[in-house]
C-alpha cells in the first residue's frame, strides 16, 4: 500500500511538472521557433538566439566561450526538465515490480509512444532515458524515447512537413521509424543486464523501506521525497557534468567548421561522410537542428546534403553518445554513432540518385513541352501594336486657376484657394474603388514569364501636377515603359502619354515625377531592369517634343529604389540610386548591387558609390533625421543585410552609422520601406521601417509541400473579396506552388496548368530555378527565343560576383517585426515598435506617415502581400492615438483589402483636402480608395523656391496653432522613401477642430528659415512662393 502511495504522490506530480513544461515553456518555444523558421543566419552558430553576445574583434576562444553561455542559456529549460523526468521515471520504476519483457520490437513501439509527446531535444532527452533504463525499463525502450523526443513530436513534424521538400520529409521520417522499430530492437540486449553494484555516495531508491501498512499519506509524501531527491542527486552527478562538457565540444565544433563550406562541392562519399560526421555530432536545440537545415538549403546547399543533415541533425549527438557510453557500453555508443552516421549517408545518396532520375526525366518533358506544335503555335504572341509617340501624348487642356495673393513678405509670396467641398458620402471613411471605373486602365499582368524577383513585387506608382492645372495627376510603371494619366477634374482619369519609342519593350519597375531640370515642370524618372535608368523631360514646356536621356546608375542590373533631394545645393535635385541583383537567388552581396549618389547639374550626371554592404534595396530615403541642417541617407536592404544610415555634412559627405555609434539602436532583417515622420508631434523626426512581420511565421505561410496554406489560398478565391477571376486566382495559387524560388519541389508539374502558354512559361522559368539551384549555367541556353527576358535573367545569376565584406560595425537586425524608432532630443533614436504596437504587419511593402482622418496625428497605412506565398492577410492601418500608441483599424476605416499590393500613392486627387490612396495590386488592376472625411480641418501647403530647387525637396514646415500656439505639427517634402512610391511634392496638415493657423516656419533646402506670422484659415491650400 506505501509503495502504492508513494507511487500515486510521485506520478501526480510528474503529470504537473510535465503538463507545466508542455504548455508553459515547450510547446510555446516550438511554436515560436516555428515561426522564426526561414532565417539564413542566425545571432549564434548553436542556437537561433544569442542571449550573450561576444565583443567585436573578440578572440577564437572568446568566441567559443559565448557560444557555450548561449547553447546552456538555450538548453537549461530541456535539460531541467529532462533532470527532474529522469529522476522521476527512476524512481517511479522502482515502484512497480519489473516487468521484463524479451518483446523487443514492441518494447520499442512503448518507447516511441513514451517520448514523442516529450518534445525535448536530443541533448535533455538523454538522462531520461538512463533515467528510465536504471529504474528498470528495457534498453529498447530507453532508447526509443531518446530517439522518438526531438524527431516526432507535432511541432517538429509540422515544421519538417512545412518548410522541406516532400520527399525529403519522407525519407527523413521512414529513416526515424526505421532506427527506432527495427534497429533499435536488434541491437538491444536480449536479457536485461544486472547493473553493476553503484558505488556513488547516493544509493538508489528501493520500495521495500517501509512496511506498507505502516505509512500514512503524509509519511509516504516525505519518503516520496526523499527517494526522488536522492534519485535526481544520483542522474544529476552523472549527467550535468557530460553536458558541460558537451556544450563546450559542441561550441569548439561550430567554430572550427562551418556546414556551408560544402556549397557548390560535389556529391560524393568524402563529402557526405564528412558531413554526415559532423551532423551526428552536433548537439543542437529542438527544432533549431531543421531551422539550421532549411538555411543551409536556403544559402544553396545541394538537397542531396541537406536531406544527410535533416536526418543527422537532432537524432544523435555528442552528448547523447556520452550519456550511452556512461549508462551501457563504448561500444554501443560507438555502434548508434556509426548507424545514424551511416544512414545520413545513404539517405544523401539516395536523395541525390532521386534528384537525378527525376531532372532527367523533367530535361525530357521540358524538350518536349517547349517544342509541342501548341507551345510552338504560342511562340510569338502577336504584339500590341506600337503606336508612336506623337498619338500617344495627347495632353487634355485645362483651366489653370490663379490663386489669389493673400499675404507678401519680403521676398515670399502667399496664394490661397479653398479645398473643394467634402464628399458626403455616409458610411466607412473609405470607399474602395477599382481604378478602371476612374480611367486608370493599366493593369499588372503576373504571368508564368515574370514570376521572377524582382518582376513579380508589382510596378512603381507616382503622383504630381504634371501638367500645372492645379490637380494632381498620376504615373504608372509598366512593363513597355510607363503611363500617365491626367486628373479630370478630381471626377475621373485619362491616359495622356505612353509607349514612347524609345522605352517600347523595356521592363519598368520603379517611376517618379521630378523636376530634374528645375523648370518647374515635373519630368518623369524611370527604371527599368537591364536596360538601365531613363529621364523623360515633361513635353509640355518644349512643344511636345519628346526627349529621353539616361541617367547613370552604375551599370546595375535594376536601381529598384531611389531618392531625391538637392545634396551639393545647385538648385538641380540629385539622385540616389538603391540597387538590386536578383534578389532571393543571390542574397549574398554582389558587386554589380552597389548603391550611388548621382550628382545632377542641369542634366549632366555624374555618380560617385556609397560606402557600406550592397545590399538587395528595396528604400531609399533623403531626410534630415537628426535636424542638423544637412540631409541624411537611409538604404533599407532584404535578406538579412544590414541597412545603412548616413548622417549628411557639408559639401555632399556622408559618415555612416556604425552600431557603436549608438545613434540607431535597431534595424529590420527584410526591408521593405522607410519613411519618415513625427507620429507625436514633438518636432522631432521617428523612422518606421516595414518587414516581412508574418504573424505565423515566413515559412508556415510559404508552406507550398503541406495543405494549409494551399487551402487558405484556395478560399481565398472563392471568398469573392478579391478583383481576380477565380479560374485566374486558383491558377496563381498553383504558381505559387510550382515557381516558388525557395522551396522547389520536383513533384509538381507545369501541365498542371490549363493554359499552354502558361506551361510553357512556366517550364522556361521553372528552367532558371533548375539551373541556378544545380550550378549549372549550361541550362540557360536552353531558353530558346522570345524568352530573351528569361535567358538574360538566368545568365546573371551566374554572372553574380559575390563579396565577402564584414559586418562587424554593422546595426544589429530584427526579423518578423516591423519598427518603430522614436527620435530623441539627444538625436539618438528609441525603439518604441511594442509599445506604441505597430510592430505587427504581414509581408509587409509601402508603409508611410499621413493622417488619414485630419485629426492632427499621423498614421501609419502598410500593404500588404507577396506572390510566392499563399497568404492574402489584409492591409494594415495604424490609427494615431494621439501620438501615444496606434491600433489597427483598416476593418472600421474601410481600408482593409486582402489583395496583394506593393505601392501606394497619397493624393487629394478631389482637392477637398483629405487624402486619397491610389495603390497597385501586384496582379491587376490598381485601387482608388476615396476618403469621405467631412469632419476634421485641414490645410495644404505648396512650396515654390525660385532659390533652390523649385518643388523645394529637402525643405521643412512646422505649423503653429491652437491656444498660445501650443499645438504644432511638421512635415518634411520628401521625394524617397517607401517602396516603388512616390507622393506629390506637398505638405498635408490636419487640423481637428481647429480652424486657424497662427504661424508657419520653413526650414529652405539652403537651410535658411522663413516665419510667417498670419491668420492662416483652414480648409486652404497655399502656395507659398519664395523669390
């Protein structure tokens, strides 16, 4: 009865140590874990997280010893548990009379059913299976709990499932079954060994201390006690120290060898082995064993050697062999080693014979496909017939209003003209409308053919008075060069040029209205991929001739990003190119990425480069972010490269921020976006970088192997809430699917596709993914014509030249969240993301500063969507709460929209003085969404500098108002920032309930200052122009 007792007092409390661990800490960190799956790099070479970071310039052993705080750090959670398990499961045994079955194999079924629920990694697992064999278990069932923990748990096999292949999830958990139902049982000892007499101070726990009728509940709770602790003494003594050790020999491992040194090696026996070696011997967290073989599949390791690691990686380790050794024989540790050794090998080959029966076979399909009489009927599609360029600018003449002159001052002069009368429209503050219905006809076609990074992350948009009527008119990139459409009205859009001669053909991706020969007229800035950089001078002021001129951009496959602002003060607006390779398939940095500054003295050009990593850039920002007077720089870079910051000085010099500088605190991982603004209107500039945040994680909403994410996509074109035709989304979905760079997964077939020109689109861009994943530049010739588009793109990834450059000052990155950094009066900057609760987006594209509903603060609008995932999450706006915090309101304001989007422009394209949105989608037509604000004041402030650069880029205002002008707002003219987007040169002020204006202060380009003391009425727009 006492051995009863205390068994029941012992069991009840392992089912709460455990039921605690499983959902306070496990299971919690597996799902985080999961989430943060998709990283190449990691802050530490043994775990995802370094909780203690090693000094710059430190030593090899220095190194090496943070990496060991860092591995216990990450394990002490798993190994607690596993310590106060194994004594448990040792002493519980000793409970119950043993049972010694010679049923091997389904001893080892027991085993698995025992530890898959676990969820501990291969290191904490192993004392609870001496635990367990000491007090009495069979060795195959030890030894199937310690194989089964860390490689069959739900997490992880969701995790294997979702970010591998199939087939290499599948050979990964036949292998698991395998060593664990059948190897396992025919290398265990038939008969139970009698364990040698223990010579440890402490003696093991017997049930047979007291009379079972002698001890009460609380007498059995404290003899319970004592045999535990003297069983968690005994497992402690003889495991923590061989953990210890471990970690150090784990440490000393990662830094002496580095699994991506065998990118681009052969497959071959050497090199398996040496990688199944290695593999088996690391003792890696849970699940940070597959994060680690993702990267390595990521940074282009063959899958012949990812799928060895996927196996090897978390099945065995270093101390697992110790713990075998300590608890069985040398020889058994030394027996599993070799099978787990050996098996990752097999499994390497066996994936690499796979691989290269299946390319055979997918070469032949291509050949066929490609020379099919349908395919070959659909070579050529007939092209649009190229008009010229005089029939496609046809201007639409307008009536231009004067303002009148309210106010002179010196040698500025003041128009005003009143905002047009408010929508009445009752309801949502927005209303969604497709561009078509306003005139705005241009159309992202994603097809097969460009789903390509950079080509599939949608064209660039800009808004500005092109034509000086008054109304704000709108460019488009396209892929035959650009469209502009002129402002009817504030009622409707029409295209008024297009297809110039020069551009027919040429793939554009990023656009803006700029005046780069200070005219006063905008002109239109152009880049294209491969065919370099473009300035189309605005007609209207030269009788309509058409001028194309090209503007450096130092020789780069695609300048994605650029700002502009007059840097050497000339009075002509430069440029700052932010380059871009082939994005997601060569990561690393390459030269031909590196980013320039282009000087612009009235059209001659020249570029000098910036200091710091090339990156692949997505922003590119000029703003004075610590209010010195000079502009600053801001480059934001994807995958995982640092992004720059320059503070500006005089005579166009740049000093970058270093991370010991101290002056930006944190960057993101991915950026998309930066912009600049004061969300608390303290005149002091905060930055907002936009990320790819996924709320669930990168590589659980790329999931294209397993059925959850399809299925989500799938209801997502049935729902009816997006502008695709639902044969046209679902046939998306299945691209996403097939072309999907990161994961290609050799059982999906092109013929799946219904439209023959699509399969063959997609064979001949599936023939890039083939050839850049096998290194092989032999295959892109077999693009044949009129794919010259693909065959280029194919042969520049093998035209890449790469650079290793340190990052050793570089600014510390986050990944999954967007960020929010507050400036500081000190011109430092705070990281206010969580607080002020903006830090939660989706894929994540243009996000920028604007207050939405005139209620004095600004807010945030951040679009969302990506096509190579199957996620259609909605766009995210951020409601300014009084310059506090923010919460997401898109539902309430009408502006939520599950359609995939990259750009957006603000405009009063009505002129009532609230600002419209017109935003791309990457794969239709573009959106209007109209804002019905009747409430809040407003004014709207142009600037004309007929002493610097006229639409005055680089130029300040700060508004003064309300009770002894304590209120006060500030907006800078900015031409950069956000992603693919560009906003008219003008300032936007809500005003709430305030009507008037007591003051408005310019900081000029030239840095000279301007204060107007008058009685500014609301619902205006001035023109202040300066003389």
């Amino acid at each position: 009865m006492t051995a009863n007792r205390k068994f029941i007092i012992l069991l009840i409390f392992l089912i709460g140590v455990t039921s605690s661990f499983w959902l306070v800490s496990r299971y919690p960190a597996l799902d985080n874990k999961a989430a943060l799956s998709g990283s190449e790099n990691f802050e530490d070479p043994l775990t995802h997280e370094a909780h203690f970071h090693a000094p710059r310039k430190a030593s090899f052993l220095t190194k090496v010893a943070y990496t060991t705080l860092n591995w216990y750090e990450t394990n002490w959670r798993g190994m607690a548990f596993g310590l106060i398990l194994a004594a448990g499961f040792f002493t519980l045994l000793k409970y119950i009379p043993r049972q010694s079955s010679d049923r091997r194999f389904r001893n080892s079924f027991m085993g698995m059913f025992v530890g898959t629920p676990l969820g501990v990694c291969v290191n904490c697992v192993a004392p609870i299976a001496k635990g367990m064999y000491e007090g009495g278990s069979r060795m195959e069932t030890a030894l199937a709990v310690m194989f089964s923990s860390p490689t069959l748990n739900i997490v992880v096999l969701t995790m294997l499932f979702s970010i591998f292949p199939f087939y290499m999830a599948v050979m990964k958990l036949l292998a698991t079954f395998i060593l664990i139902l059948i190897i396992v049982p025919l290398i265990s000892e038939k008969t139970r060994a009698i364990p040698e007499k223990q010579t440890f101070e402490f003696e093991s726990p017997t049930s047979c201390q007291h009379n079972s009728n002698q001890l009460s509940w609380p007498l059995a709770f404290q003899s319970a006690s004592l045999d535990y602790w003297k069983s968690f003494l005994y497992i402690f003594a003889r495991t923590v120290p061989l953990m210890l050790l471990a970690g150090v020999f784990g440490s000393l491992a990662s830094h002496l060898w580095s699994f991506d040194k065998l990118i681009g090696v052969p497959v071959n026996l050497l090199n398996l082995s040496l990688l199944s070696f290695m593999g088996t011997l690391m003792p890696l967290p849970i699940a940070f064993d597959l994060m680690l073989a993702q990267a390595m599949l990521m940074s282009g390791l063959s899958p012949a050697f990812v799928t060895t690691l996927v196996f090897t990686f978390g099945t065995f380790s270093i101390y697992s062999a110790l713990i075998i050794y300590r608890t069985f024989s040398l020889f058994l540790a030394v027996k599993l080693f070799m099978i787990v050794f050996v098996v990752g090998i097999g499994l390497g080959y066996t994936s690499n014979i796979f691989l290269e029966y299946r390319h055979i076979n997918w070469l032949a399909k291509y050949d066929t496909i490609i020379d099919s009489p349908e395919t070959r009927s659909n070579a050529h599609p007939p092209k649009e017939k190229l008009q010229g360029s005089v029939n496609n600018y046809s201007p639409v003449p307008m009536t231009r209003y004067a303002a009148p002159i309210i106010l002179t001052q010196r040698n500025l002069e003041i128009h005003a003209l009143a905002h047009a009368p408010r929508n009445k429209d009752t309801g949502k503050p927005f209303t969604q409308r497709i561009a078509t219905e306003l005139g705005i006809t241009y159309s992202n076609s994603l097809t097969p053919k460009i789903f390509l990074d950079p080509l599939f992350f949608g064209r660039g948009i800009a808004s500005g008075d092109f034509n000086l009527d008054g109304w704000p008119d709108i460019a488009v990139a396209t892929n035959n060069g650009f469209e502009i459409y002129q402002n009817m009205n504030g009622t409707r859009f029409k295209k008024i040029f297009s297809d110039i001669e020069a551009l027919n053909g040429k793939q554009a991706i990023n656009i803006a209205l700029v005046d780069l020969n200070n005219d006063g007229w905008l002109d239109i800035f152009l880049t294209t991929f491969n065919d370099g950089n473009f300035v189309v001078l605005n007609p209207l002021p030269i009788e309509g001739q058409i001028s194309v001129l090209p503007i450096p951009n130092g020789n780069a496959l695609l300048t994605n990003a650029s700002a502009f602002a007059d840097l050497n003060l000339d009075g002509f607006p430069d440029i700052v190119n932010g380059n871009y390779y082939l994005g997601v398939l060569t990561r690393t940095p390459v030269k031909q990425a590196v980013n320039q500054w282009v000087l612009n003295h009235n059209l001659e050009f020249k570029s000098q480069s910036l200091e710091g990593i090339p990156g692949q850039t997505h922003s590119v920002l000029a703003s004075d972010i610590n209010a010195d007077g000079y502009l600053d720089l801001m480059i934001g870079n994807d995958y995982r490269v640092a992004d720059t910051y320059y503070l500006g000085k005089s005579n166009v010099e740049f000093n970058k921020i270093r991370q010991q500088d101290g002056v930006i605190p944190l960057t993101t991982q991915n950026t998309m976006s930066i912009d600049t603004g004061d969300f608390n209107n303290d005149l002091i500039p905060d930055i907002y970088l936009a990320n790819i945040g996924m709320s669930r994680g990168l590589d659980v909403v790329s999931n294209i192997f397993g059925s959850t994410m399809q299925n989500v996509g799938l209801e997502f074109c049935d729902s009816g809430t997006t502008l695709l035709d639902h044969n046209i989304c679902r046939d998306l979905n299945q691209l996403t699917t097939l072309l999907n760079p990161e994961k290609q997964d050799i059982t999906e077939h092109c013929t799946r596709l219904k439209n023959a020109q699509w399969i063959k689109e997609c064979m001949v861009t599936r023939m890039i993914l083939v050839a850049t994943s096998r290194k092989s530049p032999s295959l892109c010739n077999k693009i044949l014509d009129p794919f010259t588009l693909n065959r280029t793109y194919c042969q520049k990834f093998f035209q890449a030249k790469h650079l290793k450059i340190s990052t050793e000052n570089e600014i510390p990155m986050q990944t999954q969240f967007n960020l929010l950094l507050s400036g500081q009066t000190n011109q430092t900057f705070k990281n206010v993301s969580e607080q002020t609760k903006v830090s939660t987006a989706e894929w994540s594209w243009n996000a920028r500063f604007a207050d939405l509903d005139n209620d004095e603060w600004q807010d945030l609008y951040v679009v969302n969507g990506v096509p190579i995932t199957q996620e259609f999450a909605s766009n995210n706006f951020f409601h300014n709460q009084n310059g506090k915090s923010f919460i997401q309101a898109q539902g309430e304001f009408g502006l939520d929209d599950y359609d995939h989007s990259s750009s957006y422009t603000y405009i009063d394209m009505d002129r009532d003085g609230d600002l419209d949105i017109i935003a791309n989608t990457l794969y239709g037509p573009f959106k209007v969404y109209t804002n019905n604000n009747t409430e809040g004041n407003s004014v709207t402030i142009k600037l004309i500098d007929e002493k610097g650069n006229r639409f005055c880029l680089g130029c300040t205002l700060i508004v003064h108002y309300g009770s002894e002008d304590k209120r006060q707002q500030m907006r800078e003219i900015k031409m950069g920032g956000g992603f693919h987007s560009y906003d008219a040169p003008i300032a936007h002020f809500g005003l709430g309930l305030y009507e008037t204006i007591q003051q408005i202060e310019i900081i000029w380009s030239n840095g000279k200052v301007s204060t107007i003391q008058h009685e500014f009425l609301a619902n205006h727009e001035y023109t202040i122009h300066r003389h």
